[in-house]
C-alpha cells in the first residue's frame, strides 16, 4: 500500500469521541488531586460518586487507590473485590491490588496480582518494574529477566503509544485511538502505532482499513511476527482463508512450535474445507498439554464443532462435555451442545446451566450463551414460557452489544429497484463468464437452504461446499469507502461497469472459490444466503449460474433466527422488529429480482419440499439441468461434511416437525405477526 494511502487511513479513519460527561469532568478533577497527592480531597469528592455510581469503574478504581495511599489498605482491597466483580478484565485493579499487597508485604499475592495485570495488559510499565524487583528479592532470577526484557521493550515505545496500549488492552477504544492516531500525525510511520491503530480497527470491526495498516506495517518491517499473525487473523476474519493460511506458513517457518501460529493456521485450514487433517492436529495439542484451562476448554469446542461438521456426533458430545469440565462456565460450550438440536440436557446439566446464568460475575458473552442453550433445553421439555423467556433475554443481551441499522439493507433494496431494471439487464445480455458451475441458494438463514443443498449434494454432478464470502468481497470492493448511508456508491456504480470488468468479477470468482472445491464434479454450490440482496451482480458477472431462493413462512423464518446464536454476523435476527423488517425487505427485493429477471429464480418453499419431497426435488433437479437421481431422496444418508447450524437436522430423514413449531410460542409472538403485517400472507406471492 502506497504511503499515502495508510496516511489517509490515519487522517480520516473514524474517532468516536463524544463529549465529556458531567461524571468524566468530576473523575478528571479528583484525577488530579491524587496525582498532586490531596488524597484526603479526593476522597471527599469521590464518596458521592460512590453513592451515585456504585458499579462505575473509574470511580471504584480512584477510590481504591486513594484508600491505599491513606494506608486504608484493607479498605482498598475491599473496593478492588467490588471491581473485579464488575470489571474482571481491568488491568488496573490487579496492579492496583499488587500495590496494596506490596504495603502489607505480602509479596506472594503482589507477584500473583502483577502478574494477572500484565496479562491482561502488557503495557503496564509499573507493574513490570515490581514484577522485576519482587523476582529479584525472592530469588527468582529467571522470571526477573522475563520482567526485565519487558521493561526494555517498553522504554523503546514513545509514552503516547505505551499509554494507548494500556487503554486498548482496558477497552477503552476511543480513547486509544485518539492518542495513537495524534502521535501517527505528528511524527509518522511508526511500526507499532500503526500496529496498535490497526488493532483498534479489528476491534471496531474495520476489517479492511485493518488490513491495509497491517500491510504497511509489514513491508515496513516484514519479520515482524506479532504484526503478520494480526494480519493472518483480519484476512481469517475476511473469510480470505488460502490468503491468511499462506501467511501462518511463514510464521510457522520461523517458529514452528508455536501454539498461537498453530491455532491460525488451523482456523485458515478449516475455513478451506481441510477437517480431517485439523482434526488430528487439535488431538496433538491437546496431547501435547494445554497452557491453561481456557486454552484447554478452546481446543475442545473446536475439535467439538470440526466432528459436529464431519457427523461424528458422539465424539463432539464428548469433547462439547470435555470443553465443560476444562471451563465450567463456558458459555459457548453449554450453546454449543443445544446447537446440536438433538441433544438433549438432563435435569443436573439445566441446573447448572441455572445457575451460572445467574451469577452476577458471568460475563455478558457467557451469559447471552447460557440464555439460548436454557431457551432450547427448556423447549424440548415443553416449557414454551419459560423458555420464551430465556430467549428473549439472551436477544436483549446480544442485540445490546452489536450495530445493527436496518436502513442500510432497505436503502440498498430501494436503490436496487431503482438500478438493476427488466431494461438495465436487457442491454447487457450475455455480460460476464459463461461457466455455468455455480448453484447459488441463498435467502434468510433457517429458511430450510441447508436442506436443498444437502439435496442437491446428494447427486453426483453437484459438489457442496459452503457459504461463500466471495460476492460479498466483490460487493465491499464496489462499495468502496463511502460512508453515505444514504447515497452509497453501491448498486449505482453497476451503470458505470464495462463488460469486461463484470467479466473480471466473474473469473475472479471462478478463481477464487475454487479451492473449496475438492471432487471433479461439474456443478457446486455457495450458499451464502444473504447473497439475496446482490442477485443483479450475480446474473451480470455469471449470468448461467443457477439461483434457488429457499423461501420459509414468515412467522416460522423469523422465530427460527430469534432463537439461534449464530457464530458471527446475522445482526439482524436478535430484534423482532430487526427480524421482522429484514423478511419484509427480503420479500420486496425478491419479488423485483423475479420482474427483473423473469426465470432466472427458483423459489422453493420449504413447506412444499417437505410436504412434496420427490415432486419438489425433481423441480429443483429439473430447473439446474440435472438429470434424477434416487440419492437425492436419501439425502441423509450423505456422509459429505456440514457446517451450518442444521448439519444433524439433515442428517436425518425429512420431518414436519420443525414446521409449525413456532406456534408452540404464539402467546408471545403477536408483536412479531404485527411487525411483519401482510408478509405473514403474502409471502408466495
């Protein structure tokens, strides 16, 4: 990347520092009566903001570190117990903590608090320095030269990027970012700023002006191994798998035992498909001994969700069990059992699962986790109430963490309409790359797509794979930097596209996806469904691909996604009326691609494929040239691999059972009926 161009990424790249608060002016006035040493004042005016703000962080930390510097330690402790309850991952409070075992010299439980500080924040230069003279005075010579090799590394960094550090590993991102991205400004490339701003990104889920950081960093500095394993993560998270693993062989070059590379390259590796060979390397580490329990309860769920994919239900029942007594209160671990959706929790397991959700010191990720698995538990015992419950706590808890704007899809659905007409497609016929290899089945997830692909992988000339990220990459290209939600450059900038670059798109897609492809069959599928939303780029740059809409009733669509937890994206299925406003512009911008292009679509209702099964397989045959085949029939006696959230449903023969479940909730779903209105009729027109 261009110097100029990572320069503007740090000029323009997006602050979000708000205004000072009323509470922020007070903190920084008692701030600095500590630091001028008026502890006694200090105090004083932090008392009120206890009484005021008893969970507030700042408040409960200066009121600690006060305490100790009136040698009220017992009293400062009790305040750093309150913290840590609220605020676990604070690094501040542990060294806060190891100072005041530090004035009662107790130096076991200082080095103990130091130590749980700088690992969870290594640019803690303070807590270093203790760390070294406590090794040092206790005699252990080698942990001190650990310390001691920290402390050099630190006092290299200019103060502004140390300090940003230390707010970035707190969380506090605003904050951060406004202090590394003024140093950047002032005195230019700096390897580790520009590190650190690129982390920020990745943080704020700003993959790519993330990605481009990173690739100024490295041609900077390209044996910087902490800045090229950031970079293979933001290309995993980009779903640029080959990219990300090609990136984990070098680090795995240069260090070729290290843990942290081995889990990239793993993660990279899946993402291509490569299970069996992932499989056994998981079972290595975790022979070879974990670190902690964490990491332990880590490479448990992943081998779990691998043998999930593979349909090696028993073993991934065990290792999601194993997960569990490495971490008892992983959330993630308990959800992932329920996700199975044919497990089913014994009484002890529910309990449990009680229990932890109602622990105040369970964390909000654990928590949302331990909501959806008690919804699903409490559903199959036929306790709809409760477990509508549990579901609509575990929506809050996420939908309250994510930035979903449901404008974004409806602009782009009107301007769809606007764009992509009968005759814009008519004075572009035979655009794009004749390969007629893709079958796309796209739509809302829990729309019964897993299904019609698992179908459609049943015949010997058609090759499943999974949800491809590759139009998206091209869709995020067009749209460029823009951030207009308004009047964004994408879908108008179609009209400007020649023949040859929709060409390009089409052969960069060939390219691309084809290493997921694994057998010489002639046809595969990506089944990416939000894909829905981009057919008219789809048919300009592949215009012989074939496209399935899998289409499911409204109220059984919508309650299907407030009661999954999907791994990542998907933000819109945590609200009802998000939900509910998602199918509505799904249904519109369906019904104009079917004008648009008349024939080109398949709708397939899950209902009727249900109901139908051979008539409706034939259709679907019939409609991608493919003659019938028997095994289509039998879909669930395919041993091929399934990663989405229906891979044991499929593997089962078809069952109406999952049609009219939703009505099993239907006292609490009339805010959902009257948030889709007509959609709940008018869905096959």
């Amino acid at each position: 990347m261009h110097d100029s161009h990572h320069r503007e990424l740090i000029r323009n790249g997006e602050n979000l520092t708000a205004q000072t608060s009323l509470l922020e002016q007070e903190l920084l006035r008692l701030q600095e009566l500590t630091r001028t040493h008026h502890y006694i004042a200090a105090l004083a005016g932090i008392d009120p903001l206890l009484a005021g703000h008893p969970e507030d962080r700042d408040v409960l930390y200066l009121a600690a570190l006060n305490l100790r510097h009136l040698n009220r330690v017992p009293d400062a402790l009790e305040l750093l117990r309150r913290l840590e309850q609220q605020h676990p991952r604070y690094s501040r409070l542990h060294e806060e903590r190891g100072h005041c075992y530090v004035a009662l010299r107790d130096a076991p439980r200082a080095i103990e608090a130091f130590r749980r500080g700088v690992n969870l924040n290594q640019a803690l230069p303070d807590s270093w320095q203790m760390l070294h003279g406590l090794y040092r005075m206790t005699g252990d010579q080698h942990n001190a030269a650990i310390a001691a090799e920290h402390i050099a590394v630190l006092q290299k960094l200019p103060l502004p990027v140390i300090q940003a550090g230390s707010m970035f590993s707190d969380g506090e991102l605003t904050s951060a970012e406004s202090v590394v991205r003024a140093y950047l400004l002032q005195h230019g490339d700096h390897v580790e700023a520009m590190r650190l701003l690129a982390r920020i990104g990745i943080q704020r889920d700003m993959l790519d002006d993330a990605e481009r950081l990173l690739e100024s960093v490295l041609t900077l500095a390209p044996d910087y191994g902490a800045a090229r394993a950031d970079y293979a993560g933001v290309l995993y998270k980009r779903q640029k798998y080959l990219q990300a693993r090609q990136e984990t062989d070098t680090l795995l070059q240069l260090e070729p035992g290290n843990r942290d590379y081995l889990k990239l390259y793993a993660a990279a590796c899946v993402g291509l498909g490569r299970y069996e060979s992932i499989i056994r390397l998981y079972r290595q580490m975790l022979a070879e001994g974990a670190a902690t329990g964490t990491e332990t309860a880590d490479l448990r769920l992943w081998l779990a969700d691998l043998l999930k994919t593979v349909g090696r239900q028993p073993e991934a029942i065990q290792e999601y069990h194993a997960a569990i007594a490495a971490l008892p209160d992983s959330g993630e671990a308990w959800w992932s059992l329920a996700n199975l959706k044919t497990y089913r929790f014994a009484e002890d397991e529910i309990a449990r699962m009680r229990i932890l959700e109602a622990t105040p010191a369970t964390s909000l990720v654990d928590r949302y986790h331990l909501c959806f698995a008690l919804g699903k538990a409490l559903e199959d015992q036929a306790l709809y109430e409760e477990s509508s419950a549990f579901y609509e706590r575990g929506n809050a808890l996420k939908h309250a963490e994510i930035r979903h704007l449901p404008q974004i899809t409806e602009t782009h659905a009107r301007l769809s309409k606007q764009v992509c007409t009968k005759q814009f497609f008519a004075a572009r016929q035979e655009w794009g790359v004749a390969d007629p290899d893709p079958i796309f089945i796209l739509g809302l997830p829990r729309s019964g797509s897993t299904l019609i692909e698992q179908i459609l992988a049943s015949h010997p000339q058609v090759e499943g794979t999974q949800e491809l990220a590759d139009v998206q990459r091209i869709v995020t290209e067009l749209r460029g930097r823009g951030t207009d939600l308004d009047n964004p450059r994408y879908p108008g900038v179609l009209t400007e596209l020649t023949v040859d670059e929709f060409t390009r798109f089409g052969e960069r897609y060939m390219a691309d996806t084809r290493i997921y492809r694994q057998t010489p069959r002639p046809f595969f599928i990506d089944k990416m469904p939000n894909n829905f939303r981009d057919i008219g780029l789809i048919h300009l740059m592949l215009p012989n691909a074939k496209i399935i809409d899998a289409r499911r009733e409204p109220m059984a669509c919508c309650f299907g996604n407030l009661k999954q937890l999907f791994s990542s994206g998907q933000e819109f299925s945590y609200n009802i009326n998000d939900i509910a406003r998602y199918y509505r512009t799904y249904l519109e911008i369906m019904r104009h691609w079917n004008v648009a292009l008349p024939g080109r679509i398949l709708t397939v209702h899950h209902e009727d494929l249900v109901d139908e099964l051979e008539g409706s397989v034939r259709r679907i045959l019939d409609f991608c040239g493919l003659p019938f085949e028997p095994a289509c029939l039998e879909f669930h006696k395919s041993p091929r691999n399934v990663r989405t959230a229906s891979s044991e449903q499929v593997r089962q023969p078809i069952s109406r059972e999952g049609i009219d479940q939703w009505r099993n909730f239907e006292p609490w779903l009339a805010s959902l009926r009257a948030a889709l209105g007509d959609a709940v009729t008018s869905y096959r027109d």
